[in-house]
C-alpha cells in the first residue's frame, strides 16, 4: 500500500513540474489539450509527425502570438529554448522560442542556464504531442528525431492557448526539423541600405573575394535556382527580364529565364550560399523561409566569396525579404 502511494505521489509531483515549467514558459498555467490530432501511443510514433520538407509561409513566433486564434493551425518557426527546463521531463512538451527577443547573450551549450525566462514572453510558445486520448504523451522528447537545446524547428500545429500577447500554446500536426539551423537573425526585418542591383555590380566587374556587399535581385535563373537540402540558391538582376515579363511568353517556368542565353544568365547574377564556421554550406532548404520562392525579391547582405570573372559566389550573413 504503501508503495502504491509513493508511486501516485511521485507522479502527481512530476505532473505538476511539468506545469510549473510550461507556465514559466509561456506565462500560462495548466491548459486542456484537445482531441488527438494522430494515433500516437508512443514516442516511437513521434516519427510518423516529421516530416522531411520544409514547410513554406512559417511564421515567427513574435508574429504568431499576434495573430493566432484557438481552434486554428498554424506553422511556426523557433528554436528550441537554450535552457535546461526546454524539455518537460517525462512529457512530450517542449519551448520554442524566437532568438532575436533574447535579452542577453546566447549562453553556450554545456552552460545553459536553469530556465529560458530570459527570452520575453510574447517570444516564447509551448509546443505539445498528444495521445490518443489527447493528452500530453508521458514520453520526453529531448534528444529524439533531431530536437535538442538551440534546433531550429518548424511546427504545424493546432492552437490550444492564445491571447493575443504572451500565451501560445501548439498541439503538434507535423514537424520539420532542419540538419543544420540558420544563423539568429539571418532574416531582417528592415531592409538594409545601400543595396544594389545584382547586374549592375556584375556589369562593373570589379567583385573580388573578401568583398563586403549588400545586393538586390530576385531568385531565379534556371529550372531549379534553390539547391534541395543545402542553403544554396541563385540571385539574378534587373539587366534580365523574367519570362513572363516578355509580351505573349507562355512560359511555365518564368524563373527559367529561358528566353536569354546562358552566358547572359551568368553575366547578371551571383550564386547565394549560407555557410557554417567551418565555410561548409548549412544542409538545410532556403525554399519556403519568410515566403522565399521563384521571383522573390531580396536583398543578401554578405561577403564574397569567390569572383573568378565569369561566376561569383556570395556568402550571405543576412537576407532581407522585399517580395
């Protein structure tokens, strides 16, 4: 008897851990998941919701907060929290957060600190997978299919919880986990000045490695101008029409620039790649970030990284979305 009861005391105690830790994270208390989205009995079945493409059009959690309503699916785009409470032990729970609210630096790997309350609120949203019997699966989800402290991670998921403010609570659809994150902040939010157009700078011929610049152009040029499951894609300028600009063009793929020579193609534009310390290109997909697609106008604030007079590879550090 006795250790029946140990048993239930120890269970409601890690129960209202869990709590505690989620209410920190999103400044929630207890919430009631809804009905199960998939059969997932256990964490062996957390496979079957990650899905291999990046899902396009994910929202930031900051933008999230603002426009997410209850009942509602939604994707979003965050990092796990760099904290040792990001995992609810014992539940499939976890925080997503977004890294440019931080307050302070990013602490390093093997010095997280106890809590992730140093992200603000309306940066922070609890991330849920549910039984059958729609609740929090008793499985942890820490160092499963990819999710540790800092991944990036994109969640398809059903809104539990929302105010409008500091409270973002998501019962999990899918998700896709990234082989290697972009950096915090890749994506600005204002447009960087002193931009210039990619045909332009390769016109004046003057590009050599090392050089810092900020260019403007639309992703295009072939086919294919994303590299599938690297951060590689091709920016092409405005000394360039796009297929569909032309009077009549039918064409199906009007990124292609078909209607233009391929030594044209390569006068007017540049390759974008992002790249990690080592300069190894990130292993993950640029298609679908912030809407990015075929024809997208950007500006890649970067550095160069190779200019041989015919091609020229940039290392982007930052991209502004013009759309």
């Amino acid at each position: 008897m006795k250790t029946t009861m140990m048993r239930m005391t120890v269970s409601v105690r890690a129960m209202t851990v869990a709590v505690a830790l989620i209410g920190c994270a999103v400044g929630v208390g207890p919430f009631a998941p809804s009905a199960a989205i998939a059969q997932i009995k256990s964490v062996g079945d957390v496979k079957t919701l990650m899905k291999p493409e990046l899902p396009a059009g994910a929202l930031e959690i900051t933008a999230a907060m603002k426009s997410a309503k209850v009942g509602e699916t939604i994707t979003v785009r965050g990092n796990v929290a760099m904290s040792k409470d990001a995992f609810v032990e014992n539940r499939s729970m976890f925080t997503l957060v977004d890294e440019s609210t931080r307050l302070a630096c990013c602490p390093p790997v093997d010095k997280l600190p106890d809590t992730a309350c140093n992200i603000p609120a309306e940066g922070r949203a609890t991330v849920q997978i549910v039984d059958a019997n729609g609740k929090p699966l008793r499985a942890g989800l820490s160092g499963q299919h990819g999710l540790k402290p800092g991944a990036e991670v994109f969640v398809t998921g059903k809104v539990e919880t929302a105010n409008g403010t500091d409270a973002l609570v998501l019962t999990v659809v899918s998700m896709h986990v990234p082989k290697a994150p972009l950096p915090s902040g890749f994506f600005v939010e204002k447009q960087p000045e002193n931009g210039k157009d990619v045909s332009e700078v390769r016109k004046a011929g003057t590009l050599k490695a090392g050089d810092e610049v900020v260019l403007r152009g639309r992703i295009g040029g072939s086919k294919e101008p994303f590299v599938a499951g690297r951060a590689v894609f091709t920016l092409i300028g405005r000394g360039l029409k796009a297929c569909n600009e032309n009077p009549d063009d039918k064409c199906s793929k009007p990124w292609d620039y078909c209607c233009e020579t391929k030594e044209d193609i390569l006068a007017n534009s540049v390759t974008v790649q992002v790249v990690d310390t080592k300069g190894q290109i990130l292993r993950t997909d640029m298609k679908g970030r912030r809407g990015l697609k075929e024809l997208s106008e950007i500006v890649v604030v970067g550095k160069i990284a190779s200019a041989d007079g015919k091609s020229v590879v940039v290392n982007a550090s930052s991209v502004y979305a013009v759309h």
